[in-house]
C-alpha cells in the first residue's frame, strides 16, 4: 500500500484484538468488523489527523501461528 501524507501507522497482531475498531474511531474509514476472528482479509486505510499533520492508518489482516495472508510478511 503507497504511504500518503506525513507518514504511515500499520496495526499488527493476532485476531480479535480491535485492530479494525480502533482504525474505525480514528479516522472514520469502513474496515469490516464483525464478532469472528480473521474479519479483515485485505489492508484497508484511513487518514488521522495529529497536530495539523495527516497520519495513514492501516487496518490489516491479523497475524496468528494459526493463520496468516501469505503476503503480510512481505507487506510489512
């Protein structure tokens, strides 16, 4: 994913953890969100305003022993 503005904040970490949630509240972008683990399948971003500077957030698919995308290694 191409970085906009001043920079770009990825949230990382196992599934049901809120990642999504908290993208939600904090730069008003739709990722999915549902009750389930492994909701989120693809990046999905949004931009957070920080002192007058524009910050992207990511919200990406969880990382488990479980399961994990196959290109989130290399993404991140």
């Amino acid at each position: 994913m191409e970085r906009e503005k001043a920079g770009q904040v990825a949230s990382i970490g196992p599934p049901s953890s809120g990642k999504a949630q908290m993208v939600c509240r904090l730069t008003h972008a739709h990722p999915d969100i549902a009750d389930y683990p492994f909701t989120t399948r693809m990046p999905t971003p949004g931009m957070m305003l920080y002192e007058n500077v524009q910050i992207q957030l990511v919200d990406t698919p969880p990382m488990s022993s479980e399961f994990m995308e196959p290109w989130m290694q290399q993404a991140i």
